[in-house]
C-alpha cells in the first residue's frame, strides 16, 4: 500500500480561500477570527483530514510530549481482558524508546470528558482501542490532533482515520472453514458487539465460509466479548432446539463460557460438536479442551499503532491502514 502525503497549512489555506496565518489563528482558537472563517478553516480541515505540524506549533505553544491511549470500555473489562495488556505493553515499550510519555485513559463513562482533555491540547497525539459506533466523535478529532485506531473505527465520517488492525474477515473465515473441512454441516455463531469493526467483520467472515459450502448462516446470537456473554449467548442457541455440530465463537473469552453451557448440557467438544475462535490467549490455551484459534499479533499492533501516531505527531508520511498478519493455532477441537 503506497504512503500518502500529510495535507499541509498551504493545502488547508487554499481550500478555505483564506491565508495561511488566519488557518494557524483558527488552529490556536484565537478570538479575532470571523466565525465564517473558523466554519471554512474548519471544513478544509476535516475534508483533507489535516493534521497541524507540532514542530511549527511549537512555535506559539510548547508540546506536551504527552501521548494518549484511550480505551473505550469499562475498568472491569479492561483489567479482565489480556489483549489489551499485550497491545499496551507493546505500545508502551515503543513510547519508552522516544522522547513521549503514555497516558492511559479508561474512557467508558466519562467519554465527553476525555474529548474534552483531548480537544484541549493536553496531549499531542492519540491512540483509541476498542472503538464503538457511538464513539464516533473520537474520529472527528482527527482533524485537531494525529490520531490512530487500534482496530478498524467504524460509523466515521469524513476522511478515514489511520487504522492498525487485522484482517478479521478472513480470520473468521478461514477458521470456520476448518469447522466446514472436519464434516460440520450445521454451525452457529456467537458474533462480537456489532457496533465494533471486529464483531462486524467477524461475522462477515463466518458467513462467507458457510456460503463458500453452500450451509445457512441464520444460527446468530450475539455476545459482548466476556465470557458471560459468551454462555447467555449459547443459552439461546440451544433454547432454539435447533440442533448444531459446530460453533465459531468471535473471541476466545466467551468460548470459555460457552463451553461451560455446552458441558452442563451434556455436550463434549469435539464429540458432539466443532468449537473455534479468534484470540490464543489463556482462555483458549487453558480451555477443555483447548481451543483451535487465530492468533492475533498483539505486541505488534500495540508498537505498530504507536509507531503511526510518532510518525503523525512528528509530520512524516504514514500508512492511512496497515493491516498486520494472523495465523491459526490448530489443537483439534473442531
């Protein structure tokens, strides 16, 4: 994928017809800037997705060699689900090589505030991890600070924001089509939040592999990504009574809990039915059995997006979206 050019102070003068030092008054927010000016500057802002050159702020207004990391979910998932402690670990052992500091903020219910402290210029850049639908305003911010995405953003508008993620269709299809190989002809799924790029394009895999053999795809339940969900989902699969002999289940937390339905109703994986997922993490390595998965890289991603928001802070050519490799782990559970 070729490098794209980052928009510049000229390139935002010239769109809004007006000149270079009203575009950098609009920047700053200074007072003695007409209201159609700000309305213009700001529109040629979001339509070339500009960011402002930190270097020539710096200017009129010192860094603050602050990056922030927000993470767009409770304090009770973000401390039981480990893709965010290796994505962070990895994020923040390539920000310790550099002159930035990491700020973690846990946004889920304070979400108007951390726009606020982001809008203020109290960092000079930020990385957003698990990204919801209605947490669209976070791309808007593209246009007053470099911003990336851990995870495909989903609802933006406006130019796209750079993205670091994996090809989640294809990881659902390739492990579903594993369910199709060892004989499976009736699967079900328990997709991810649909309001997030990876609950959205997982499921898309999973019903690509099931048309690719000529199988119904209408055996949906949807969960949240914790293993609660993950057996509430399963609950109502089999209050159906629409028998299954395979399951792919969008993460390997609400796996575990759906084995858990699955064994107090009597069904052993993989005896009576297939069970596969995404994430090798300890849900999936220390589950009975363990599970076959698709490993996602997630100490790379976290240096990876990291990586794209230095490069945007400091004015270089970036990758609008990079898209990292997975691989599946096989132990025979489907």
């Amino acid at each position: 994928m070729s490098a794209i050019a980052v928009p510049t102070l000229k390139m935002v003068a010239a769109a809004a017809g007006v000149s270079k030092s009203t575009v950098s008054r609009v920047i700053n927010d200074s007072p003695s800037v007409t209201p159609g000016a700000v309305a213009a500057v700001s529109a040629a802002i979001e339509q070339l997705g500009y960011t402002p050159n930190r270097a020539a702020r710096s200017l009129v207004s010192r860094r603050t060699l602050s990056l922030a990391l927000v993470i767009g979910e409770s304090t009770s998932t973000f401390f039981t689900d480990p893709y965010f402690a290796s994505v962070i670990q990895g994020a923040a052992t390539r920000v310790s090589q550099t002159e930035f500091t990491l700020a973690l903020l846990v946004a889920a219910g304070s979400e108007d505030k951390v726009r606020r402290y982001l809008r203020a210029g109290s960092v000079d850049g930020a990385l957003v991890l698990s990204h919801h639908a209605d947490d669209r305003s976070y791309s808007h911010l593209a246009g007053r600070l470099p911003l990336v995405f851990g995870g495909r953003p989903t609802d933006t508008e406006g130019p796209l924001p750079c993205y670091v993620d994996v090809d989640n269709v294809a990881a659902a299809t390739t492990v579903t089509r594993r369910l199709v190989e060892a004989g499976r002809r009736r699967i079900a799924t328990v997709t991810g939040p649909v309001d997030m790029g990876a609950g959205v394009d997982r499921l898309a895999g999973w019903r690509q592999a099931l048309a690719e053999a000529g199988q119904p795809d209408d055996l949906v339940e949807h969960g949240n990504f914790t293993p609660a969900s993950g057996a509430e989902a399963v609950q109502r699969l089999l209050a159906r009574g629409e028998p299954f002999d395979g399951l792919f289940v969008a993460s390997a937390q609400m796996a575990s809990g759906a084995l858990t339905v699955l064994r107090e109703h009597g069904l052993e994986v993989p005896r009576d039915l297939g069970l596969v997922t995404v994430d090798d993490d300890y849900f999936a390595q220390a589950a009975v059995p363990a599970l076959t998965t698709v490993r996602q890289p997630t100490l790379e991603l976290g240096r990876t997006v990291a990586d794209v928001l230095i490069d945007l802070v400091e004015g270089r050519p970036v990758e609008r979206v990079t898209i990292l490799p997975t691989t599946v782990v096989a132990r025979g559970s489907e």
